[in-house]
C-alpha cells in the first residue's frame, strides 16, 4: 500500500463543526482508495476554553492561536477550513485566499449576496486556489443515490420538487439567545441562511434554478433570555416556506419546487429530505428515515406503489465499515472531506459528487435574496441571475 500524501491543515473557528472536521481527520484510516489525508497542525479561536480538546487529542497541533492570522503567514499549511459566524465569512474568506491558502469555508458563505460577491471576485482573481463551501448531506447514501437519478434523469415530466431542512433548536422558548439569532451576526436571511444551502444543494446542483419565488417568513420567537438574567429582542426568521417556479433546464417546461428551512418545527430534531415527484418515476429521501430510500415506478394503468430500500452504509468512497451498518451524520461530514481532497488532489478529474462550488453559493444566495424580497413585501420576487 502507498502511503498517502498528508495535506497540512488548518482550523480557524474551532466551535462545534470546527470539530467535526478534526474528529473526520482522525478517522480518516476508515476511509480507503484515497491517496491523500488532512493533517491538523494549526488551530485558531477566540474562545481559548476549547484548545484543550483539540490538544489532548491531535498531537500533530503545533500552532494554537488567537489570531488567524498567525495561520495564514505559515508557508507549509495548505488547507483552511473556516467555520466562523455569518459576519466574518468575508474578510476571513479574502484573507485566507489573498495569503495563497486553499480553503473550505462554511455556509452561507458571505452574510449577504454583496458579501458573496466580494468572496467570489477574490476567487476569480486567484484562480490557483481550491474553493469550496461545505454542505455534507448530499453524502448520505439516500441523497447520492437521488443525485444519480437526476443524472440519468428518469422522472418523466417532473411533476413538483419539495425540499427541506427541518429542526427543532429552537423550539424551547427558554434557550438562550446566540449569535445565530442575531441579525447583526447570522444576516438579515435568518433560518435561511442557516440552512438554505444544505436545502439547494441538490436542486441547484440539477440546474432547478427558480425563475421566481414567494416566501413567507416566521417570526415566532420575538425575544429570548441573554443568559445573564436579562431578555433581549430575537429579531431573526424563524421559519421560511419558499414557493419556486422553475423552469425546466433541457426540456422548458415549468414545474412548482417548495423549499423549506425551519428551526422551529415540532417533532423534527435534524430533518434534511428531498422528493422529487414525476409522471414515470418519483424518488424521497428523508434523513429521518436515514437507512430508506423510496422510490416509485409508474407506467400508465399500472400500479401506483412506494418501494422502501434499505441502503445500509453505501457510501460514495469506500471505507473498511460493513455495507450492513448505519450511516450517520458523523460519516457524512468524512465522506464531505474525502470529496473535498479527493478534487483538490486530482483537480480535472470527474468526481462522483463534489462539494459546493462558490458558483453554486452564489445561486443559492440570489435565490435566498429574492426570497428575503418577497417575505419582506409579500409579493412575487424574481431571482437575479448574475
Ligand atoms: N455544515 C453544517 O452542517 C453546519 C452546521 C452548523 C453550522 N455550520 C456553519 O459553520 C459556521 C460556524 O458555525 P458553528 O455552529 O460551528 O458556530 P460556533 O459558534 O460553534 O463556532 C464558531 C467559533 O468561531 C469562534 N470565533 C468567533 N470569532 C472569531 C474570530 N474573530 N477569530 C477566531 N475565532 C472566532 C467562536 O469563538 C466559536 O468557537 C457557520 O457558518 C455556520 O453556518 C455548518
């Protein structure tokens, strides 16, 4: 077996997915057939309360900081991923590109639309630097296997997509306010920003490129506790439901697509899932159900029957785990990274399923932009392409 080549990284943001990534790192000898492998050796937060996991479990760290930009003077890093509040993504983001660093950002990659904007002319002008924007449920078995169907495209006329991400955090009316709620820090798109690119992942990566959208918005928590005993305004979206009309990219025709973000919704702890509905084959995938996927054939006079298929752990890039077992979030986030390296390290190559591309964040921001238009008039909103 040749060794695999170690790519030197760097985390600036080491909250909660900032350890996502390390945990993925240190189980990379799960994964095999992959000729390279991430090595932390640099860690950057302001909140020094966390160093001490990352040290105790990653010896490789040799470089712990508060300053990030003690990261990007260092020559031998090749790799930063970013994971920090919506309102840093920018000037974070054009830092680590300008110093020659190849870079994983986090969602919604820019607060804004002109914050994305900017990312994506530093981008442009760099074109030697290795961006990508991280969104890993698409690495679920279920939702790969969604992608191969739009590959090979199977749906007849597409009937209507429906697409979402439902969760619960902040259904409790006690929690505490975080930056998350705050509009000055999460961005004015609220619950969208937060999970629109995880919803637009796949419909984007089809070319469903709504022409159109209405969205209605909820503000359902109006204040929160500060955690110091006093409360505070809530001022994000809660929930967002965003009606699209999309035309088709091959065949013209329109067909309606609903896009759902939701951090308060009863019963859902984690819920990502995707339908796409059509007059011969119609397929859903939910990560509530995160072992089944349905499908259904329809020929005309036939029956009309829903198959569930237990998929079990077919993941996109082979790992030592049995093809029996589960498959959670934690594989999602490994198999993510392995997408992420196996590009950088064989750019022209095709690859089964790539991460985001700043391209794409750019479409999901114009698409979450008219959305914020139309919640805010209440009136159809066109998304501008640029
Ligand atoms: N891909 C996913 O599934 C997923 C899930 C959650 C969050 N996210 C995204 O990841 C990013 C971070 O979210 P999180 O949940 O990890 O947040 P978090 O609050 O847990 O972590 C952010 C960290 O950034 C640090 N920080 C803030 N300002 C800093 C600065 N100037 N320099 C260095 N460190 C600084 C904070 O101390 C904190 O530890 C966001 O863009 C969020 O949208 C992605």
């Amino acid at each position: 077996m040749t060794a695999k080549r170690k790519i030197r990284c760097g985390i600036i943001g080491c909250g909660l997915m900032g350890r996502e990534f390390a945990v993925a790192a240190a189980r990379w000898s799960a994964l095999l057939d992959l000729q390279v492998q991430p090595e932390i050796v640099a860690i950057c937060d302001l909140n020094e309360g966390l160093f001490d996991w990352y040290r105790s479990n990653f010896s490789s760290i040799k470089t712990v900081t508060t300053n990030y930009q003690d990261l990007l003077s260092q020559k031998d890093i090749e790799i930063i991923y970013c994971s920090l509040p919506h309102n840093l993504h920018e000037k974070v983001y054009i830092d680590i590109i300008q110093a020659g660093k190849h870079l994983l950002g986090e969602k919604p990659f820019g607060i804004d639309l002109s914050a994305n904007q900017r990312i994506l002319d530093t981008i442009q002008k760099h074109p030697g630097i290795f961006v990508r924007c991280s969104s890993e449920f698409p690495f679920y078995p279920g939702a790969h296997e969604i992608h191969k169907f739009i590959l090979k495209n199977p749906w007849g006329r597409i009937i209507e997509v429906n697409a979402g991400f439902l969760h619960s955090s902040d259904i409790n009316f006690e929690k505490a306010i975080n930056w998350k709620r705050m509009i000055k820090i999460n961005g004015e798109y609220g619950c969208m920003g937060d999970l629109g690119m995880h919803v637009l992942h796949l419909p984007i990566r089809a070319g469903w490129i709504p022409g159109k959208v209405f969205a209605s918005l909820s503000k359902i928590v109006k204040q929160r506790p500060d955690g110091k005993g006093k409360v505070v305004p809530c001022e994000t979206w809660d929930n967002a439901s965003i009606c699209c009309e999309v035309e088709h990219p091959a065949e013209k025709y329109t067909f309606p697509m609903t896009l759902k973000t939701y951090r308060i919704a009863p019963g859902e702890i984690d819920t990502w899932y995707i339908e796409i509905l059509g007059t011969n084959f119609n397929a859903r995938y939910s990560t509530k159900y995160p072992k089944t996927l349905q499908t259904l054939e329809y020929k005309n006079g036939g029956k009309q029957e829903w198959r569930n298929e237990d998929l079990g752990y077919a993941s996109v890039y082979k790992t030592i785990t049995g093809g029996i077992f589960e498959f959670g979030f934690g594989d999602a986030i490994l198999q993510m990274w392995a997408a992420f390296l196996d590009e950088f390290n064989h750019r022209d190559k095709e690859i089964p399923f790539r991460c985001v591309t700043p391209q794409e964040t750019a479409l999901q921001h114009q698409i979450l932009t008219a959305a914020l238009t139309s919640g805010k008039t209440g009136e159809v909103a066109a998304v501008t392409k640029k």
